[in-house]
C-alpha cells in the first residue's frame, strides 16, 4: 500500500505516514447494497404519501357527511341516514389512513414488526386498483422474499 499523497510505502497498520504525516482515516463499513436497503425508504415514503392521500379523503367525506349533507333540501330521515353513512366511510378511510402512516413510519425507522405489517397492508392494497395494486406489488416485490427477510432484520438490528 502507498501513500496517495506522497507515494511512500506504507505499513498496514500505520495511521499516518512516515514520508509527508497525512493521517489515514479508518474506513467506515457501507450498509449492505442489497435490495431491501435501496427500496425500504421509498417503500415507507409511499406508504406515508398513500396514508396522506387517504386522510384527505377522510376529511373531504366527514366535511360533506356533517355539514353539506345536513343542508340538502330533502326530507330528515334520509337526511341522516347519508350522513352518517358517509361518516362511517370517511372512519373507514381514517383507519386505512392511520395503518398506512404506520407502516411507512415503521419502514423507514427499520422497526422489526413493519415488514409484516406492510406485507399485510401490501397483499389488501392488493385489491385497491390501480395506486393500492401498483404500491402492493412493489411491497410484496421488496419485502416478501426469503433474502428480504434476512436483510431486513440486519438492518433492523443495526438502526
């Protein structure tokens, strides 16, 4: 080995050199290039983004089921049987919301309970054409694989 700055030969275990003093600096190990490390953060960032697209929705059908639906010109009953139907839709999408933020929340901290738990919310979006499909795929294509499995816990366990 020799020294990049000066060209003198240099001892394995030196810290500087003797010709120029240049210290070397111990070379920090690289997390692992596998596929589970280039793909979990952008997994997370998705989930997050779908979990935020979900709690807009939420909102938009709770803001109609309360305050649109209430001043329609039509007779009571019906009046709040839409309501609270919408109400309920819009929880729904609340819980759906809130299990998304989760997921891409515990991906992108490397909690050791995520991957399962987006693998679940994976093979569900699975039936939520085209965005759920599109995200279920790329969940179960990163996450389901034995060798995934393994990478994620190292990474798990280092984080």
């Amino acid at each position: 080995m020799y020294c990049e700055r000066c060209g003198a030969q240099i001892v394995a275990e030196s810290r500087f050199c003797a010709g120029c003093g240049r210290s070397f600096e111990p070379v920090l190990m690289r997390p692992s290039d596998g596929r589970v490390n280039r793909h979990v953060r952008l997994l997370g960032i998705l989930w997050i983004a779908l979990g935020a697209l979900r709690l807009v929705a939420a909102a938009a059908l709770y803001t109609v089921g309360r305050f649109v639906v209430l001043h329609m010109p039509i007779p009571p009953m019906p009046e709040r049987f839409v309501g609270g139907l919408l109400t309920l839709v819009a929880s729904f999408f609340m819980l759906k919301a809130i299990l998304a933020l989760v997921a891409g929340w515990g991906l992108l901290d490397y909690q050791p309970w995520a991957r399962i738990f987006a693998l679940v919310l994976g093979f569900l979006a699975l039936l939520l054409p085209p965005v759920g499909t599109a995200l279920g795929v790329y969940t179960l294509w990163v996450l389901l694989p034995e060798q995934s499995e393994r990478e994620y816990r190292a990474l798990a366990q280092t984080a």
